[in-house]
C-alpha cells in the first residue's frame, strides 16, 4: 500500500493491520495520549460482562478489548479478519477463542450473543452499514451492541486543535516510531471521515438496533455508543 486512502480494499485493510500487529497496542497508547486505558474501562463497564454472557468481540485485533470481558467471567470471542492480529492476539492471550471472522461476513448462526461488540473496530470495515446489520443477525432477541470509536470533539476550539494534531502530529509520531506509517496516516485520515455522534447513532438504527444513545468521553474524542435489539 503505497499511500494511506480512503478507498478501502479489505485485503490491502487486513494485510496493512497485519504489518503493525506485534508493535500496534504500544503504539496505540502513545497515539491515543495514553487514554486508551480509560476508554476501554468506560466500553467494559457499559458491555457489564458478567458470568456466562455471550459476547462478540468484532474486529478484536490482538485482544485488548476482549480481555477485560473475559476477565469478568464472560464467554467472549474475540474474533477478526487480520492473520497477523490473530496470530500476535493468540501469544498474548492464549485462553482466548480467538477466531477468524470478517465483520461483514460473520461465521456465526443467528441470534447466537447477548453482546455484540466493535472497539475501533468500525470505522475500517469497509461497509459500516452492512457490518452494523450482521451484528444486528447474530445477536438475541433483547440483546445489546457496544461500539466504542473514535469521534468529534464537541467543543469547537478542542475540535480544531484536536484536528490539527491528527492531520499534522500523528503522522510524525508514527513515521519516527512504526515500521508501517502508512497504517497511521491512514488512521488519522480515517477519523477525520468518520461520522460525528448523531450521525453514527441514525445509521444504527437505519440498520435495525433500537434505542440508540451514546456517551462521550475525552470531550467527545471518543463514542461509546450502545443500542437494544428488539
Ligand atoms: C484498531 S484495531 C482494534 C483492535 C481492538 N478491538 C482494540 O480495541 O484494540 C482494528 C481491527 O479491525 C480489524 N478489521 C478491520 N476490518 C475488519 C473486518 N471487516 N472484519 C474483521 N476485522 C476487521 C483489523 O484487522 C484490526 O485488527
């Protein structure tokens, strides 16, 4: 992948996630202004994982996001595309299901979770809508989805800067740091694109899920936004 672009080609998605697999979490942290700690307490305790709760963690990369809910006691697959995350999610978690699944496509019968859940996960499918309707399919009947995403600041002069520093710094930063900046040009451009709240919360529903809301954190730098199958 010669540049970062918007037009995502699965493959050249998996195979760009598969190059940074081993250093990604680290990088993610520094990336993040190391909140990516506080962001990922504020998705567990909204997913409330408790003992015997069946969940699905899409695009779960290495499983940073599916071992906090394992740790509660739940029976959670952390599932993705990428060879590369799965393979480096595997050495870090080893008691872990990991399982190869495409967001898009899942291999998993209707109805089958009481949680569906995408931590940074969406914003790289390459068909968010499609993605949100296969979640929608493999869920319960009362069941929920988490998603936790990157999103805009809701305050103006926060937004700017917060703008600048993502289209200016963090590509330097990733350039000094990873072997793939590309993956972090991309990432940044990627953000820029993505929907703000509102707009994420009316193409959930457009997709089928029932009371959608969503809470803010780091002044709006993130979404948790959750929703009701009904
Ligand atoms: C930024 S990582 C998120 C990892 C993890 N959920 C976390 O919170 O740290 C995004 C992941 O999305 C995966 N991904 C992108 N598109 C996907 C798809 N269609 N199906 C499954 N995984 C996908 C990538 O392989 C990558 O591992």
């Amino acid at each position: 992948m010669s540049r970062a672009n918007l037009d995502k080609d699965p493959d050249e998605v998996a195979a760009m996630f598969d190059g940074v697999a081993k250093r990604y979490d680290l990088l993610n942290d520094l990336l993040s202004l190391g909140r990516t700690k506080a962001w990922r307490k504020v998705t567990t305790a909204t997913i409330a994982p408790k003992p015997g709760m069946k969940i699905l963690d899409l695009a779960a990369g290495t499983g940073s996001s599916s071992a906090p809910l394992a740790a509660a006691g739940a029976d959670v697959i952390p599932s993705d595309f990428s060879e590369g995350m799965l393979a480096a999610g595997r050495l870090r978690h080893p008691n872990l299901p990991f399982t190869k699944a495409d967001a898009l496509n899942l291999p998993f019968e209707a109805e089958s979770f009481d949680v569906v859940t995408i931590s940074f996960g969406l914003r790289n499918t390459t068909d968010v809508d499609k993605a949100l309707g296969e979640a929608l399919r493999v869920t319960k009947k009362g069941g929920r989805l988490v998603i936790a995403e990157f999103s805009s600041p809701t305050f103006r002069p926060f937004r700017t800067i917060y703008t600048n520093y993502l289209m200016r710094a963090l590509p330097v930063i990733a350039r000094r740091t990873s072997s793939n900046p590309d993956a972090y040009v991309y990432l940044a451009e990627s953000i820029r694109a993505w929907p703000d709240q509102g707009a994420l919360a009316d193409r959930v529903t457009k997709a089928g899920w029932s009371q959608v809301a969503w809470e803010n954190l780091t002044g709006g730098v993130v979404a948790v936004h959750r929703a009701i199958k009904a």
